[in-house]
C-alpha cells in the first residue's frame, strides 16, 4: 500500500538516509527512537507536508512524494496534542470533526444535510468510544486522552485506508494510555486500516505490531519486532538507556 524508497529525510541536512521500508494492508508499523532522532520528520515526509531530500514515497504505486493532496485521499493524520497555550481558538467537538469531512469528503452528493453530517459525526465518536453528547464540548477543556480520541475520530471521518498517528500517547496518563491502545486495536480488528505511529512506549501495542522502525543516530533498522528489539542493536540508538532484566528489554525513554 504504502512504502518509501532510498528517502533521506531532514531540512537543510539529511538526519537519516536511504530510508526504504513498505507498510502493507490492514497491519501496525510502530516508529521508535529518542528524542531528535527524526520520527516526526519521517511522519510529515510521508503524508507529503515534507519534502524528502531525495528518494520517493509510493502510495498504491503513484508517486505522491511531496503531495499532500494526493496523500490526503487515502491517509487519515493525527499530530501531537496541541495545548491551549499554542492553539487557542474556541471550537466544539462536533466542529472540529465536521470540518474535516466536509474538507475531505470526495463522495457524492456533495453538499450533505445538517442530518447526514451530525450522523457522521456521531459515528466516528462511536468509533473511538466517547459519548456522542461531547461533540457539543469545547475540545480544549477535555483531557490528554479525550482529545486524543476526538483527533482520531477526525482524522477518520473521510474512512482513510491509511491511519498516521505522530506520539498518540503523549499528554495522556497511564490509565488513560491503555484505554486509548485497546481503542486503537479494535480499529485495527474492525477496520481494514493500515496504522502507523510513532511512539515512545512501543511495549503498549507489541503484541499487535507487525513491523518496527528503529530511528536514530542517523542510523535505521526495520523489521518484525523480533528481530529489532535486540540489546546490541537497540543500544547502536538508546546506548545506555537499555537495559536487560532477566532477558527482557526496557527502554528507559520519556517524553517530555
């Protein structure tokens, strides 16, 4: 569905090169590493809002390197959680998640009623397992986890093949995170999506994750989650916030 191609990822300067890695259907590929080691960079080159260095990104074989609008047809996006602090402006639940599918709806008819809309909207709230009644709430007086729901519900409102979630877990309290993990199981069991997240706790969702991309030190490693939660190779990235009890691997990684 969808994979890179020798991508060099950065600004002015590479932070990764020669990136290649595909993400087929219907499976979850998590994206670790430290802190700067470029895994948002990575997320915004994919969905087109960063232009690689060099190398290619092949949605269903279509070049769309660069494209957000080609992208944007197929791939459902949820940034890090935004504070009040940075984005202020008042808007409800409902408002937000209406916007984005009128913005990217390319079904017909076109113009929707005001019942066909509310529909929609209380669907995807079901989806992501809140109560229909917060669409009438402003979203920046629900918690870390509310909101981080409301943004995947928004982000699926137009039915994406392709969902990229960039630190889901982030502003999000512990019972809060396993709440919000067995949400993201459950679309990966009811829906035919492909998920792909960033994260820094990759422990959450191992057990449902189909591949690992391992980011860091300008180094990358990609492959089933055995054969990349390895001492030797996790410590090329973490260096000496690995650690080994009884055979198990921790990484001693927070998100600040």
């Amino acid at each position: 569905m969808l994979r890179v191609l020798d991508l060099d990822i950065g600004y002015v300067k590479p932070i990764i090169e020669g990136i290649s890695a595909s993400f087929p259907e219907n499976t979850l590929t998590q994206i670790i590493g430290a802190n700067g080691s470029g895994k948002t960079t990575l997320i915004k080159t994919l969905i087109g809002i960063l232009k690689p260095l060099r190398g290619k990104v092949f949605l269903y074989e279509e070049d769309v390197t660069g494209s957000p609008e080609r992208i944007g047809r197929y791939v459902g996006y949820v940034p890090q959680v935004f504070t009040p602090s940075y984005f202020p402006y008042p808007v409800s639940v409902g408002e937000l998640i209406e916007l984005s599918y009128l913005l990217y709806r390319s079904k017909w008819p076109r113009i929707l009623s005001n019942h066909d809309i509310r529909k929609r909207v209380e669907e995807v709230l079901d989806l992501v397992e809140l109560d229909r009644s917060i669409k009438n709430k402003s979203f920046w007086k629900l918690s870390g986890g509310e909101r981080q729901r409301v943004l995947i519900a928004r982000a699926l409102v137009h039915e994406p093949k392709i969902l990229i979630l960039d630190e889901p877990f982030s502003s999000v309290d512990p019972t809060g995170r396993i709440s919000l993990a067995s949400t993201i199981i459950k679309l990966l069991k009811s829906k035919s999506t492909t998920v792909i997240m960033s994260s820094h706790d990759p422990t959450l969702l191992l057990q449902h994750t189909d591949n690992l991309l391992l980011l860091g030190n300008g180094k990358w490693f990609f492959g089933n989650p055995e054969n990349i939660l390895k001492e030797d190779l996790l410590k090329e990235i973490y260096g000496e916030a690995i650690t080994m009890h009884e055979k198990h691997v921790h990484i001693h990684d927070y998100h600040v």
